[in-house]
C-alpha cells in the first residue's frame, strides 16, 4: 500500500524539476565533450535566446528542455535524400552536423542531449586551450556577437556556480519613494528618443538603483542623451539600460558580474548636454530592455515586467518579515 507521501515522492520523481533536468543534460554534456558545464550552459543559454527572438525560424519542439536549433538540412546534411536521417554514419558522409552524444548510436535531432553535444563538440574540435573555446564558437556562428555573448555568459556562470539565476528584483528599493506608469512610446518621454524606448521611474536624487537581473556589465559611461547610464547583460540575452544616473557604484567596471538588488548606481537628472551635464529635467530612473536578434536589438516595453518584480519582491518581503 502507498501511503499518500509515498505518492507524492513519486510524482515528484515524475515531473522533475525544469532546472534539475536541464543540470543533467549539462553534466553528461560536459563528461562527454570534456567542456566545463559553464561553457555547455552559456551555449545553451545563447541558442535558447536566439531560438526565443526567431520563433518562426527556429521552432523549437513541444517539451524541449534545450534551446538548440539546427535545421533539418543542417543536421542531416544539404544533399541527403533523408532529411530526417538519424545515422551518425549517412549524416557525416552527407556533410550534416547531426551527432549522438546519449550513446545509443543514433543521432536524433528530436533529443536534448544529443542536440546540445552536437554544437558542443564541434566547437570543442578547436582544442582546449585558453583561445580555443572563442575560436571553436567562430567557427560554428561566424558571428563576433555570438562569440561575446557566450563569453559573457560563461562568465555569469562561473561567478554563481549555478545556473538557475532566475530571480530578478525591481531597480529601486521596494520602500523607497518611487512612482511610475507605463511610458512606452510616449514622445514626451525624456531620454531624447523621438519614440520613448523604456519606463521613466521618478524619484528623488539619490535613490540607490540596482541591478534587476543576474548578469554582466557591457557598458558604463557617459552619453548625450541617457547621461550616466550602464547597461548590463543578462542570461536571457536581454540588455538592461540604467539611464540619466546621478553617479555610479564606484568599483563597478565593464566586465563585472551583477546580482538582482545589487545598488550599481543612484537616481538624477543627467544628460541632455556635455558629460556632467544635469538638472534639465525632474530626477527619474530611465529603464529600458532590448532582446539582442543576433545582429539588431530591440526595445520591448518593461512595464510588465517591471510590475511582476516589484510584486514580487513586496511579497517576499512580507514572507520574510
Ligand atoms: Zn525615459
């Protein structure tokens, strides 16, 4: 007889975790291709971005755990007769990519494993030196992007030893004196945009801003229109933009890796003119987001998303307290 905790156990072991099954793929990916579980993620990660900006082009199938696509006719080969030839032995003859990386002898593009140990090994064919993982990643994308972006990532991960970095928190202090609507497209939004590419949150100068997202720093500077603004690079391969700051988190530098309610500056007034230039306008937090394509980004309206955070967050904070 199960007893009713029994069954839960089993239901359990059933439908594991998204993240605990994507973990194994990773691993065995990694023991198979002797590639650090970082570097198999970050590809992973990328693909998965890619695959989420180009739905039409790069369908993925229902229940996939991993978000590599490659063709039919890439994996099978051009001129194979079988587009959906799944022997290892055809498809090279045939100049196809498609490899078996579970074992069992068949190249199947409709497996997780054995997708992601396809892209994986042939980057690995480059070697195992300090270069060769970017010159491996050259060689399959041809895209200089794709190269940085899968070295950004890796980088995440190896700073977090995980990879389910998927909390995010809202850019000002939950608590903290803020107000915000939904501006997206508004042409009197500030920013100096002709159409307003983001969510103006006002508030007074000095409100710390952080981080919403796990990821790395791309860019931290001065522009005419965005003042002091920083812009940071998430795992989704989404680019998060802090603009018209009052100042910057002094230590922080292109390259660092940031966590979600990390303060990496403080709410102003500045742009509009030669750096330094502030006070043009009230004080307020421009936050923008834009999904990277592969060659052009763009912008998507924050508003919701900056929404979901900020209730989340409140809600933890009652858990909490
Ligand atoms: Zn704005």
């Amino acid at each position: 007889m199960a007893s009713p905790a029994y069954a839960t156990d089993k239901s359990k072991t059933n439908a594991p975790d998204p993240e605990q099954r994507l973990k194994k793929i990773y691993d065995q990916v990694s023991r198979k291709t002797g590639m650090p579980w970082q570097e198999v993620a970050a590809i992973d990660k990328y693909e998965r971005a890619l695959s989420r900006a180009h739905r039409k082009t790069r369908p993925l199938r229902e229940g996939a755990a991993v978000g590599v696509f490659i063709s039919e006719a890439r994996w099978a080969g051009e001129l194979n007769p079988d587009p959906q030839d799944d022997q290892p032995v055809s498809i090279r003859f045939f100049g196809g990519v498609g490899r078996d990386g579970s074992g069992d002898g068949i190249a199947d593009r409709g497996s997780d494993v054995d997708l992601l140990y396809t892209v994986a090994s042939r980057v690995k064919e480059h070697g195992s030196g300090p270069d060769d993982f970017a010159i491996g990643l050259w060689e399959y994308y041809h895209n200089t992007r794709s190269v940085q972006r899968i070295l950004q990532f890796v980088k995440i991960l190896e700073a977090f030893g995980r990879q389910d970095l998927t909390r995010h928190a809202f850019p000002l202090p939950i608590g903290s004196n803020y107000s915000y609507r939904s501006t997206w497209g508004d042409s009197r939004g500030w920013g100096g945009y002709r159409i307003h590419e983001g969510t103006d949150i006002f508030a007074g100068y000095g409100v710390p801003v952080r981080s919403t997202t796990y990821g790395i720093v791309e860019l931290k500077g001065w522009n005419r229109y965005g003042g002091w603004r920083i812009g940071i690079r998430d795992l989704d391969n989404l680019y998060h933009y802090y603009a018209h700051l009052q100042g910057f988190e002094k230590n922080l530098k292109p390259g660092d890796v940031v966590q979600p309610g990390q303060v990496i500056g403080w709410v102003g007034s500045s742009g509009y003119g030669r750096p330094g230039t502030s006070g043009k306008f009230p004080p307020h937090l421009h936050y923008g987001v834009y999904r990277d394509r592969g060659l052009v980004e763009w912008a998507f309206d924050p508003y919701p998303m900056l929404r979901k955070w900020e209730r989340e967050e409140r809600k933890a904070l009652r858990v909490t307290r």
